[in-house]
C-alpha cells in the first residue's frame, strides 16, 4: 500500500471515524485505525464493535488530492497516528507500508515509521440489505435525537432504557425515550410515505455520537436490519448495534386528561429553575418546589446549611386549581432547554401524579413527562 | 450592610478576587469572599492565605451606579455566592444583612437568602509600608513571568526551587527560576532608576496568577516586606507571601564559553521538537536526540513497541563541530514556546553538560538553560 493526500482533507475523515474508536477495549485491533487503499480511493474505518463509521476518500474527490500508488490495506494505532498527522510539516503526506506491517508516514522533512497490525484481523463491519430503509432529513433527525436522548436511562439494570425508541409506522415516526423518572417522546410525520413498520431501540451513546455527525449533511438514509441500523451519510457510513428485547409499552405513561393546564415561556422558566437548582443542589435530596395559584405562582429551592431561594413566576396563562409539586429540577433543566425559547404548556393532575410538557402549538408532537418527588 | 450595584461591573470584581479563593482550606472562612462597605465603596477580599486578592469598587464609579444604603461587612461563601450573583435575572442587584449573618441577595424576583460569616472572623491583609516601591510595566512583567515560571520546580523537597527569584540593583532587574534541570534568566533595564536594592523568592503560583490579570493593566507598583509582596494594579491589590531562605546562586550553572552555536528559527525547531516527542511520550525514557554536523542537523525520536521518527532541521547558521546531544523535549518546548517566532542561538559545549538557548539579537537578556540526558 502506498497513498498520498491532501492533509486537511484527510483529518476531515480522520476526526469522523476516530469517533468510533475507543482509547481502551478488550479486541486490540479496535484501538487501530483500518486503512484500505483500493482502485476507487481509500476507506477509512474505526469501531468500539458497538457503533462503526467508515468513510471513503475518492480519487476523483479534488480537494483530497488522492493519489493511490500501491493498493494494499493497514491498521494504524488510531490516536497516535491521528497525532502524527495532525502535526505533520506539510500539506500532503504519503503513507507506505514498507516491510510486513511496518508503515512509514513522511510529509516535508519528517519521516515517521510505525508499527501496524495486519488489516485481516480487524472485524468485519456487519452486511445490511437495503430492503428496509428510511430516507430523514438531517436536521429533524439532530432535533429528535436531542429532545429525547436526555431522557435515556444511564444505568445498567435495565439496559433496554440505554437507548431511544424509534418506531415506524406507514410514515408516522415516533422516538422515545425514558429512565422510568422522565419520558420525552416526539412525533414527526414523514414527507415519504413508502415506510415499511419497523421498530428499533438505538443505544443513546451512538445516537449522541451520530448528532454530532450531522451538522454539515442533508439527508440520512437509515437502514434496519434485526440487530443494526445503518445511518448513510452521503460517503459516510455509520453503524450502530441495536438494544435487543421489547421496549416497555410508554403510551400508557402519558395521562391523557389533567385538571390544572400552565403555560410559561420555557427560557425564563429554565432560569428560574437554573437558580432554584443552585440551592436544591447543595441539599442531600436535590428537590425543587413549584407553587401555583391564582394569586401567582413561585418556585422555592432550599438547603439548611446554606440558605433558601424564592421567585415569583411570570405566567402566561393558568386554568385549574392550586397546586404544590416538588421535583427534581435537573430533570426538568433538560425538558426546557429541549423546547427553546417558546411557550410552553405544563399540564398537571395532583401533586403525586407526573406532569407533562408541550409546546403550545402543536401538543401531540412533542412531550416531555416528569414524575414528581414526594415531600413531607 | 445594604447595597445596590450593577451585575456586570460587581461580576468583573468578583471574578478577580476569586483567584485567590480556594475551593477547599483548612481555614473555613478563607472559603468565602468578604465584603466591607462603607462611606467610598465597596471592597471585596479573597484570599487562600498564599495570595490575596483585594479589590474596591467606588461609589464615584458610574458604570457600577454602586448605592450604599448602609454601612457594614460580612463574609458570604464564595462558590455559590458567585454562582448566584452569575445567574441573577436582573442587571442590579441588592445586598442586605438582614438578622444576624444572614444576608438577602435580590434581583428582580428573585430572593436568595444565606448564611454568612463573622467578617471580624476574617484573617487581616499583611500592612505593607511603602518605602521599597518598584513600577513595572504591566506587560513587560507579564512576559518575565511567563518566560520564567516555566522553569519552577512542581516539587516540595526544595520548596525554594517552587519560586522565581526577583532581583533588584540600582534599574536592574533580574528573574531567575530552575528546577536543577533546567533554568530560566531574564535580565530587564528599568526606566525608572529609584530602585533599592532588593531580593525577594515569590511563589510560581502566585505569578502565574498575577499574570492572568494583567492583561487590561498598564503599571504595576511592586512593594516587598520581609516575608510579602504586594503588587497595585489600579485599584486591585495582589498580596504574595514570599518563600523563605536563600536562593541558590545560579550564576555559576550558567556556562560562558561554548564550543558550538546553531541558529535555528525557534517556531520551527518547536514543530519538530512536537513532531518528535510524540514517539518519546510513548516510550520510557522521555528523551529525543539532536545530531549536528556539517553535512546536516537532525531530530529523532523512538519507542520500541511504537516506531521511531527522524526529521532534517532547518540550520540557519553553524558554527563548530559535530555532536550528539540527548534531551528531554517537554523542557525544550517549554524554553522554545519562551521565544516565540524568531531566531534563537543554541549554545553546546560536550554531549553532558548544559546546553543554552538565547536570542540571536541581545543575547544578555535572556537565557534558557537545559541539562542533557546522558544515553547509551
């Protein structure tokens, strides 16, 4: 194998598949970065054998100035050789593999050699049909993903709640997302309609890894298979492996009726919340108080050791009866910054019962659900 | 105690005198920041009993539209005062002592309520008289810091070796700093020539400090006790304890006579240097190899599980016979970054004994010193 190419453009692709690729893992051969050279260009591949990104340079791509010599395919040590080429004098640099798995990088003055693994070690990446896919624009996708991955469960006991739940269905899309305390669910209704049903459960931790991979794409066809979902990013591919098992049934979660109905800005109620929360969060129970009436509303956040906070509320609109709730306020922290800055409606039965927040136009697409604390 | 003031000009005063507070102490109070105000304005004090940081926000100051209502001092705990004063909804805020230590912040509706501390609890600043004054430009001694502090000693067993040695004679002015490995001199003419004789060891982490706020000052004034320095920038005071003992005479280290000079572009050579380290930070030994001649120069760096680099340097002047020199790099960074982008002298007498690097232009100024590493 021996390649040349323009620096910058292969750290562009460098820094995409380094995201797959852990610093420590049990298979030593994914600490490595696999390069292959063929006729066509050169595929770049990294993986943590549960998410997978490879991309591939063409030799028809200008900017990267490609220039395959030999073809031939290495693994690289990942980190360090992405340190290497970040700190090259030139603009281009050649790599060739020189003797066994012995490869040299030389660009200006600077000759590296360094020692590879043999590429026919390193895992296959997992082969999936193209009967069933989805075609989602990028943007809505980034969207989705961030207003429910907030609420994927970190903890291990019930590694079904690690991810988010994608179901499809005619071309009605739905992500779900719940740690048994909160729940954020959105709805979106695709533009094509030729979506066979499917449902998926994608760890939160590819799904993060995947949004930020999207700021300069368009589109993303997503394919499914039983146990991977491959997201094509024009010339980038990314794999995840799914969560297997059956995601608990959320709808039922959701209370449907409720007797108090208040809606707020969702700016100026996260920076109430963001205050109350410096006192909350100096408590041993991280707990924040909401009081509503109609002669105002306020949150209260105290620790005895340090000392209290009170603010009045501005409320936009408020039908139903008083109220006092507590919660955590770090849940509700991430419900609002999903909403941005709108008007938001927080629907309540009792003080015991979950809450829920919507936008105020457009309900049925976006909620965010938080189970209250119960205080004495 | 009550007072109103505006948000952004109390935050800038704030930020300044967090420095000196540290997040955890033996001595409870010095967590928190005092505050005194009487009939001029308000004064805010931290400090970790190492370094204090006193500043005076005046009533006659208009951005700050600073109004005393009442007179008084308390003691409120630094973090979090600092995280409310930060998160307050309104650009005023008031300040009372209500009962006892208990204090009131409030901002448009919001209203936190803490408990302060006895500011008669709060140790005293050192008195410093004014008869051994010195004024510094405040960039010129920002550079002299930065160009020196590099080379103090992180280790306690020569807790001397922590600091940099300041010393005055007639409008000479001098800063050394070694670590036993390396050192670091520079030599300043001061305009003013009302200097008194003076010797003073001030810690590297007080300096580097002191650095970060010299960025919006112009001069400082420098005063020395036997065992503190105060340095005034405007209306700022930055205290220093000083390190006790005799400084180690490091006149001697330095050689004066070389047997061969290579001038080098310092940001060039710091690539390479970079270039080259990064095989050595792989291996045991932290150590890269200079060789010299007349048919050329180069850097090469190894690590046996890793690979090995080699790279040609860019010798712009050569005077003297050929050599092999080994090094730590992370010491020549450091001394190569002290330059900055111009041409720099390095000085070599035997592969063993200390090498220098200087300024091609006004070589007296400024000298960085670094022992070899004997290798086999």
């Amino acid at each position: 194998m021996k390649f040349t190419v323009n620096r910058t453009a292969f750290i562009k692709e460098l820094n995409d598949v380094s995201r797959a690729i852990a610093a420590r893992t049990t298979i030593p051969v994914l600490t490595g970065l696999k390069l292959v050279a063929d006729a066509n260009g050169l595929t770049l591949t990294g993986s943590d054998s549960d998410i997978s990104i490879e991309t591939t340079l063409s030799i028809a791509d200008e900017t990267a100035s490609l220039n395959i010599e030999d073809t031939g395919a290495i693994v690289l040590p990942a980190r360090f050789f992405s340190e290497i080429v970040k700190q090259l004098p030139d603009q281009t640099m050649t790599v060739e593999i020189t003797s066994g798995f012995q490869t040299t990088i030389t660009s200006g003055s600077a000759l590296f050699t360094i020692n590879g693994l043999d590429a026919n070690t390193y895992p296959h990446l997992p082969e999936i049909e193209s009967t069933n896919s989805v075609s989602l624009s990028a943007d809505t996708l980034r969207q989705i993903i961030s207003q429910t991955v907030i609420a994927v469960s970190n903890q291990e006991s019930r590694p079904i709640l690690t991810g988010v739940h994608f179901s499809f269905n005619g071309n009605e899309f739905a992500a779900v997302a719940t740690d048994s305390h909160r729940l954020s669910q959105r709805r979106v209704t695709l533009d094509a309609a030729n979506v066979n049903k499917a449902d998926l459960i994608i760890p939160g931790k590819s799904l993060n890894e995947l949004a930020k991979m999207l700021e300069n794409v368009e589109t993303v066809e997503m394919q499914v298979t039983e146990n991977q979902v491959l997201f094509s990013l024009g010339k980038t591919l990314f794999y995840s492996r799914l969560l297997e098992g059956n995601y608990p049934d959320t709808t039922r979660l959701i209370p449907t009726e409720s007797d108090i109905q208040v809606t707020f800005n969702a700016t100026e109620l996260l920076a109430a919340i963001n205050r109350a929360s410096l006192l909350s969060h100096e408590s041993r129970n991280n707990v924040v108080k909401l009081e509503i009436s109609e002669t105002g509303s306020k949150i209260t956040g105290n620790s005895p050791d340090v000392g209290q906070v009170e603010e009045a509320l501005n409320v936009k609109n408020y039908d139903g009866n008083a109220l006092e709730i507590s919660f955590n306020p770090d849940y509700m922290k991430d419900a609002l910054r999903s909403f941005g800055n709108i008007d938001i409606e927080v629907s309540f039965t009792t003080s015991l019962r979950p809450f829920i927040l919507t936008p105020v136009e457009n309900k049925e697409s976006f909620i965010q659900l938080i189970t209250p604390v119960r205080t004495f």
